[in-house]
C-alpha cells in the first residue's frame, strides 16, 4: 500500500564504485544536466515510463510511487585514480567537451574516495588513489566509515551504493559465500581468494544500511551469505551486470523465435569494444565472469528440454575483443543461424553500433531509485523485479532467472503496482 511507502524526503547520497568511470560519471553529468533542464534524461524508465493503473488510467511510474527527486541526489564515491568526474568524464571520452562543460563546477567537486582495491582482482588496472589496509575486515570497517563521513557531511537521508566498477576475475561460489558466518570469518582471516573488494563494499553497504546495486557481473553479492545478509539487515540488493546492449537485442529476439516456434542451431556473438572496460576484459580470468553472465541467456529463454526439437543443439559463442580505436563506441555483431518449417535454414545478421556507456547510464540510474523506493517500501533481499536492468539476473536457488525482456518489464509493471495496492488492468497494459 502506498501509505507504506516511506516517503523520498531529504537528499539521497548516490555513492559509486568507480566513480572514475566510463559508466559513471556519463550517468553523472546526464543526471545533473537532466535536473537544470538542460538535457533529456531518454533510456530512463524511472523519467519517462508509463504503466496503466486498474481503471486503464495510464500514468508516469514517478507520479505512481515516491522515488526520490533527481534534484535530491548526492553523487560521491571511490576509484582508484584520483581524478574528479569531470577529468575522469575527459579521460573516457564517452561525452563531447560541450556537454560536460554543462555541469562543470558540478563535476569538478566529485573527488573519488581512495579505493578499497586488491591488484589480483583486475591486474589491467594500476592506480594510486587506493587505501593502505590490514585485512579484509579492514577494509570493510575503512569503507563502511566512508559512508557514514559522506552522509554527514552532505546532510544525506539515504544512500545507495552503485558498482560501477570494473569487471573482477572470475570465482566460483565456495563454502565461504555460502552463510553469513562464514563470510564474516574469511573477512576476518583475511581470505583474500575468497573475498573480493566488491564483497567488501557490498557488506560496507549493507552493514550502513544502504541497498547494494552490483553492475557488473562479479560474484559479489551473488551469494546466500549476502542473501542472508541483505534480509537480516532489511536492505534490498540489485544486480548483476547492467543489460545494455547485445544482451538486450538477444532477449528480445529469442523470445521472438520462441514465440514463432522457430528453431535456432547457432548463435555468434562478438564485439570490439576499447574502452578501460574492455581492456580489463581482454584478462581471460576477467573475461570469464563476463562470459558466463551473457552465456546464460539463451538457454534460459529456450528451454531446450521442452522443445529439443527447436533449441536441443543450440552453439552459442561469444567474444569481447578489446580494440583500442573504438574506445566505448562498441561494435557488436550477432549471427543467428535459425530453421523453419521442414528445417529450412535462415540467417539473421545483427549489426549493432552502440555506446556502451549511453546505454548503460540510464539502467544504472535506474536501478539506484528503485533500490531507494524498495527500501523506503519495506522490501529486503534480491529485487528480481529489477531483472529487467540486468544481463545475468540474480536469483536464490529456489528459483529460476527471468531474461525475456518482455516477462521482465511486466514483473517491473506488477511490483510497482501491488506497492501501491493496484492490480492490473483487465486487458493487456
Ligand atoms: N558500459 C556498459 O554498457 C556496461 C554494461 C554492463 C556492465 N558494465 C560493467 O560496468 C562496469 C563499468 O564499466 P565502464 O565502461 O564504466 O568501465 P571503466 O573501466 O571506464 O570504469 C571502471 C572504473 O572502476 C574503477 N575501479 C576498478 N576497481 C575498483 C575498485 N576496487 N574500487 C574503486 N574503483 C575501481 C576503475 O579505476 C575505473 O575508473 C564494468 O564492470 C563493466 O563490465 C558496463
């Protein structure tokens, strides 16, 4: 009920974990030029989205639940160069001079927070701006006095910290993520295999009481320890891996051949991609944990064990190639081999020439005010509502991922709905 949604007074620190970043400072500077009215805020479901109410009214999802101003937002954060968002904006050459200079004096006053960082996590990476630390808990009890120094000192309400940061080397899940106590004993003994910095922030977060939106696709809060943890502090965590653009074509093509019940043998996926983001993942340990988030889609959608007919030999590839002259103008390039009536083969050649950061920033913005309204609505744990946001959507082992983009976007609908005590209007919305 919306009554019970507390509502968004008061500023709302946004604190971001590669502050430096390509994503990041382009969700910075579209967010405050969007507030003086000087640049439109388009690919924000959060600014522009509709949905229809019970009675077929159709409103703005802004007008329907409290979700804090734009105006209200606080940007700060941790990266390990030192430099503020506007020459870190310069350095990633996503946005033209013009239109940073927009917001200049803004951005000239986000300095990032020295980084809790540990070179064998992205070895691609060498800064300076990093904290000295004893232990894993160190740099937890490090990051979590961060968080509180930032709330006072910007007279904030609320926080929510972003993982903006670059894509960790690839760990499967081990006894150590698998309870609270566990996790807690590993920060302590300083289990530095088992504990990355992103677990340390999540818990930094959590710990303060901010919800935690993991952008990347890193293991991090992927884990029962922090399921445990985000339900037994009453936070709610998002995540993983922004869904920006070759992963948003492919879940709206699958479910399109599914829905035709057209069958499918292959599908290529590559990219060249030469921004720092690329060159962290041209790390083959890094480009792992990439490479199993977008492996997972399309099984997921197909379900080759109810239709083997169609999707039982499926060959997926994919590849990210770093190429320096690109920079975030990302290159993608899908081939899908698919068959028709009596196995007739067809190709279909996707070509698509995106900006990666352009697409990621309004997901990543998005993500951080729904986070902020499920808190303030009550709800703690792993929001699959925000699947919708994420290439590799989080889930407990109870239940099964949603990727079709479609099904997404209707759980995003119906959350937003029933916060509000609504249901959904009696013909399609
Ligand atoms: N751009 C997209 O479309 C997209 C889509 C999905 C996911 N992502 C993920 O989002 C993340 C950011 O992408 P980007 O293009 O902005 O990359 P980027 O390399 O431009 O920015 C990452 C920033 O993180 C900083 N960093 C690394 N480790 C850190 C740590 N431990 N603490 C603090 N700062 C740290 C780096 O110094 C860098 O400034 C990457 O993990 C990427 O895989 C991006």
């Amino acid at each position: 009920m919306k009554e019970d949604i507390k509502p968004a007074d008061g500023r709302l620190g946004v604190l971001v974990v590669g502050v430096g970043g390509a994503v990041a400072t382009t969700m910075i500077t579209g967010t405050l030029a969007a507030r003086k009215g000087l640049a439109k805020p388009i690919g924000s479901i959060t600014q522009l989205a509709t949905i229809r109410m019970e009675n077929n009214d159709e409103k703005l999802i802004k007008d329907v639940v409290p979700l804090a101003n734009l105006g209200d937002i606080v940007f700060g954060g941790w990266d390990i160069f030192p430099e503020n968002a506007y020459d870190a904006a310069m350095y990633a050459e996503v946005l033209k001079e013009k239109d940073l200079n927009l917001v200049k004096d803004e951005l000239q006053t986000i300095k990032p927070m020295a980084a809790a960082f540990d070179h064998n996590w992205a070895k691609r990476l060498n800064g300076t701006n990093i904290k000295k630390v004893a232990s894993r808990w160190d740099m937890v009890e490090q990051l979590r006095q961060d968080i509180r120094d930032f709330k006072v000192a910007n007279k904030c309400e609320r926080i929510v910290v972003l993982w903006a940061a670059s894509t960790e080397i690839y760990i499967p899940l081990s006894e150590e993520h698998k309870s609270l106590a566990a996790l807690e004993k590993a920060m302590k003994e300083n289990n530095t295999k088992a504990v990355s910095p992103s677990m340390c922030y999540a818990y930094a977060a959590l710990a303060e009481g901010a919800p935690f939106v993991m952008g990347a696709p890193n293991l991090c809060v992927d884990t029962p320890a922090m399921w445990e943890f985000s339900k037994k502090v009453n936070v709610p965590i998002a995540g993983k891996d922004f869904k920006s653009g070759q992963t948003l074509m492919k879940t709206v093509l699958a479910p399109m051949f599914k829905t035709r019940m057209l069958g499918v043998n292959g599908w290529f996926s590559t990219n060249i991609l030469g921004n720092r983001d690329g060159e962290v993942l041209d790390d083959p340990d890094n480009f792992k944990t990439k490479e199993v988030s977008k492996l997972s889609v399309i099984d997921n959608i197909f379900e080759p064990e109810k239709y083997p007919d169609l999707y039982g030999n499926v060959y997926h590839k994919v590849r990210i190639n770093y190429y320096p002259p690109r920079k975030d103008n990302k290159e993608a390039w899908d081939n899908i081999d698919i068959f028709g009536w009596m196995g007739y083969p067809m190709e279909i050649k996707v070509n698509f020439l995106c900006r990666d950061s352009i697409l990621a920033a309004p997901i990543a913005l998005d993500l951080v005010l729904f986070c902020d309204l499920a808190k303030r609505a009550g709800m703690c744990g792993i929001q699959t509502w925000l699947s919708f946001f994420c290439k590799s959507p989080m889930h407990d082992f109870e239940h099964q991922p949603v990727h079709d983009l479609f099904t997404q976007w209707r759980m995003v609908k119906e959350t937003i709905r029933t916060m509000v005590g609504e249901k959904s209007p009696s013909y399609l919305d």
